[in-house]
C-alpha cells in the first residue's frame, strides 16, 4: 500500500501568471510557481523526515502524496487528515507544501492525504474542486484499507485550500438524508476564502496594504480561477463590488456573508469606509462578461461555502476556524465562525493577532515561538475532536 514511486507533475503553470511585482520570485517558486529559478517545484521535490514516510498514489485518477508518521502505527486503526493546500487554485503543490505537511503528520500522528489538484488558468473552476471532491470520497470509502478509522476523518486547508476543505463538506452534507450523519469527523479551516461576493468587508479594508496577499491578488486570482486570466484591467471594480450591481439575491444568499456577522472588536483598526461602485455605460458593457459570470458563483457553495444555507450548515461536521489579523480573508472566516456558533454547532476560532496571510507556511521551516505555539494548540483541538468522534 505505502510503496515508494515517482511520478511527474500534471500541474504545468502559466509562467508570469501573477507579476513578480506582486509576488517576488523566490516567493512564487516556494508557492509552486513558475519562473527564472534554478528550483523546479512542478517535481516531487519532497522533503524527507526520519519520522515520516512518504507515498506517492493516485485515488480515483488524482495524485495524492500521503504522510505515514511512525506514531501512526502504534495506534490503528488511526485517524487521517485530507490536506488541500493553498494559492488561490492558481499556484501550489504537493512539493510546496511538503515541509509543512509533513510536520503536520510529525505533529498529528495523523496520516495525511495531500492531494495535486488541477489549477486555474489550464483548469478553470471546477476541476480543481472536482479533483479534491473525488479524493475525499475515495479515500472516505476505502479508509480502513489505509488502517484508518471511517469515522476519524479530518478535511483542512489554507486559503483557497480552507475554500475546498468547506465547500467539500457542504457537498457531501446535500447527499445526507435528514437524520444521517456527516461522513467527516472535522474541518479545520486556516484563513479560508470562503465567498466572491463582498471584497469591501472590514479585513479588505484594513488590510490595502498587507505584507503578503493585497486585495488585487485576491481580485486576480478570482478571476483566473474563473477563466478570465486575461481580463485584470477588471480588479478595481471587482474590489469595489461592482460585479454585484444588479445581483438578485432570491435565495437570501448575501445575507449569510454579510458584515453585519463580524463582532464590532473587529472594525476597531481605522479602516475607510466601502467604495460605492459606479459604472460608465461603456465600462457596464465591456464588464458585463465577468460580472454575470462572478454573479453566477456567488450562489455556487462549490466556489463560495458561504452560500450554504443555514439548513445545510446545521449538517456540517465539527469545526474550527483560523483566520489572522492582517488578512483581507480574515472576515470569511470569522463570518463562518460566527454564523456555525448561532446555529448552536460545535465550533471553535483562533484568530491570530500577529498573524498575516500565508503565516502557516513558516511552519517547520523558521523557528517562530508564537507560531508553534497556536499550531500546537491546533493540534491539540483536532486531537480532542478525532477522540471523540
């Protein structure tokens, strides 16, 4: 089962696809990006661990790199963790991400199941989300094969890895019957993008000038991920909203993503107040492609988990929700807390004061005392979670 191959990447990126402007170089080509380097992250540059073995396989037609912790062994059947990594379904991999994943089966005594989706441009949405949706049933159905326990089974990603870790949830909680219970033990939720309707809540606007993802990152990855690489002259009336003039909210859907969930602790940072979009006739016209398409998966809990209505919500498994200070995703998440806390579900939120986006990634590779303390705390919440369920 755990036997060691090799096999390359089918995940080839678009060179130049975010500006070194934005991202510099070295910073790209950690995230799995391709550009002038002598390092080629689009192979299986894994890193290696004494007390990790690491697998390559293939579930239901999708690349998977699997963590088997030496720990693991003493305890079956085991608990397991899908991991689905981050970079705003344009950039990452399993080699980017080993370092921290791997820790994460060190730390866990969890194996961990990281999949290599496809990514936006070559692999518009949904085929990202396709891929990490068939892992997850594949590996939930053949579980015990993997001397895991069925019912220890944890779903968690960063950004737009916390994006697939919940939408992926709220799709198998619409094929339960009413009182059948959700298939996933947890999700573990670390500043996920969880909607593309509201680019002017309060972490947008606090955070113009982040030290890592700006909003136009946000506005740029959105609009690759929907296929429209090309179309970035678009970004400032995406952050404005204007892609939602003319929205019809039938289904009450902007209500569940709406400011008015974000604890006022949390507008305390000076912020400016939101933009109202106005649009020329001939800047209506030219939009109108990308507005309708946006409008279109605003409802779509596959691309935005929080659409999903409260009924859908109250089938979700057990969660928590990390989110960081100086993030523009920061309010997503604390939306989604706060909404799961009023439904009375079982859920707990780390905000991270010192934090900013992309912070998980230092894990395991700089030594940052803060930061291994709230990651240990993490652990230790799944942990009691994984115990129980």
């Amino acid at each position: 089962m755990f036997e060691k191959y090799h096999v390359p990447s089918r995940n080839k990126r678009k060179k130049g696809l975010i500006p070194e402007k934005m991202i510099g170089g070295g910073v790209s080509v950690w995230l799995g990006g391709r550009y002038s380097t002598p390092y080629k992250l689009t192979d299986y540059n894994l890193a290696k661990s004494s007390d990790v073995m690491t697998t390559i396989a293939v579930f239901d037609g999708v690349e998977v790199a699997i963590y088997h912790p030496k720990e693991f062994a003493e305890n079956r059947p085991g608990s397991a963790m899908i991991y689905f990594h981050g970079g705003g379904f344009t950039i990452g991999s399993i080699a980017s991400y080993a370092s921290l994943t791997m820790k994460i089966a060190e730390k866990t005594g969890m194996l961990v199941i990281v999949p290599e989706y496809r990514l936006a441009p070559d692999h518009p949405f949904p085929a990202g989300f396709d891929d990490c949706l068939r892992v997850t049933k594949y590996f939930i159905e053949r579980a015990r094969e993997f001397d895991v326990d069925p019912n220890k089974i944890v779903l968690s990603g960063d950004s737009a890895g916390g994006n697939m870790a919940a939408g992926i949830s709220v799709e198998l909680a619409k094929q339960l019957d009413t009182n059948q219970k959700h298939p996933v033990c947890m999700m573990n939720l670390i500043y996920p993008s969880l909607q593309k309707a509201n680019f002017q809540l309060p972490s947008f606007l606090q955070n113009r000038n982040p030290p890592t993802l700006p909003p136009e990152l946000v506005g740029r990855f959105s609009l690759t991920y929907l296929g429209f690489e090309n179309e970035t002259s678009f970004i400032p009336l995406i952050l404005k909203n204007a892609h939602m003039i003319g929205f019809d909210d039938k289904g009450g859907v902007l209500q569940g993503m709406s400011e008015k969930w974000i604890p006022q602790k949390y507008k305390e940072r000076t912020y400016s107040k939101p933009e109202i979009a106005q649009l020329t006739d001939e800047e209506k016209k030219s939009f109108s492609a990308v507005s309708s398409k946006l409008q279109s998966v605003v409802s779509d809990t596959r691309m935005g988990p929080l659409a999903a209505s409260d009924s859908l919500l109250r089938k979700l498994p057990i969660a928590n929700v990390m989110t960081c200070e100086y993030d523009v995703l920061r309010d997503d998440g604390i939306i989604f807390y706060e909404r799961m806390k009023a439904l009375g579900k079982r859920v707990t939120h780390q905000n991270w004061e010192f934090g900013a986006h992309g912070l998980i990634n230092m894990y395991g590779i700089a030594e940052y005392y803060q930061l291994e303390r709230e990651m240990n705390y993490m652990f230790e919440l799944i942990s009691k979670v994984v115990e129980q369920c």
